[in-house]
C-alpha cells in the first residue's frame, strides 16, 4: 500500500496540462469552468498521482449562494469509482464524472444530484497568499469516497 500522497495544508497547485506553472488567484475566473490542478509540495515538488488532483473554481456571483466568489476546491476523485471528475455542466454549474454520469453541486459541499456516486464530494480549503492559491486545511471526509484507492 502506498501511503496517500494527497494535497497538505501550504501546497501550491499547478494546471494539469501546464504542471510547470504555479496557479494564481487571479487566474480563477468567477463563473467559468473549474480547473484540474495538482498540488505542489512546499519544497516545489509535485505530487504526481492522479489521485492528488483537485478541481478548483469560483462560483458566479450571481448564484447567490454563500460560496458564490469564494475559492472553492474539491478533490477530483469521484466517489463512485475512481474516475477523474473531468466534465463540468455548464448553466446548471455542476460537476460530471465522464464515467458512468455522477453529477455533484460544487454548490452544496459537493453533493451528489446525479448518478450512482454513494458519497458527496470532498471539499479542502484554499486561501490566496500573495496572489497565489494555497492549500490552508484538509479534505473534509477520504477522497475516493468507498473505492479505497489512494494512487
Ligand atoms: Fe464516476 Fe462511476 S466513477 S460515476
């Protein structure tokens, strides 16, 4: 068993496709889709499971919801069985597992709203230092839901 190598409070994160980058507050757009990110351990190394990756957003202002502008992150572990929550619902601003249809509200602490995933998604905290986005807590329940894989 390799032990979790998931995201630790002052982690920084880089876009997946761009893992070289260190992502800023400023690149989180309020509204647009979120971004799969990695974690970068405070040494600069990258945890490089698919396992450790978060989805990261802001969530329009006009939602109207207490989390509305606020960095929200979540892993992007589906709980059902594994997958990389990949797709994203635009209007109805949900996240989609592209495996077998899990839908999750990144505006209700990740609850589930579709699909057969058994868990809500579990969220961490973010927190802009300096401009940058930084890991400031831990998940708030195991990412990976029932299926128990960490890498
Ligand atoms: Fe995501 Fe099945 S692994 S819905």
């Amino acid at each position: 068993f390799a032990a979790p190598d998931w995201a630790e409070p002052g982690d920084r994160l880089s876009p997946a496709d761009h893992p070289t980058e260190t992502l800023r507050a400023r690149d989180i757009i309020a509204g647009a889709p979120p971004i799969l990110v990695s974690p970068r351990k405070p040494d600069g190394e990258l945890r490089g499971s698919r396992f450790s990756q978060l989805l990261i957003l802001r969530l329009a202002p006009t939602a109207n919801g207490p989390s509305s502008g606020r960095l929200l992150g979540y892993t992007a572990i589906c709980s059902h069985a594994g997958c990389v929550v990949s797709s994203w619902i635009p209007g109805l601003n949900l996240f989609l597992c592209p495996c077998h249809g899990s839908e999750y509200d990144p505006a209700r602490h990740g609850a589930v709203v579709g699909g057969p995933a058994p868990a809500p998604l579990p969220s961490i905290p973010l927190q802009d230092v300096s401009g940058l986005v930084e890991v400031a807590g831990h998940f708030s329940a195991r990412p990976g839901g029932r299926t128990g894989r960490t890498d």
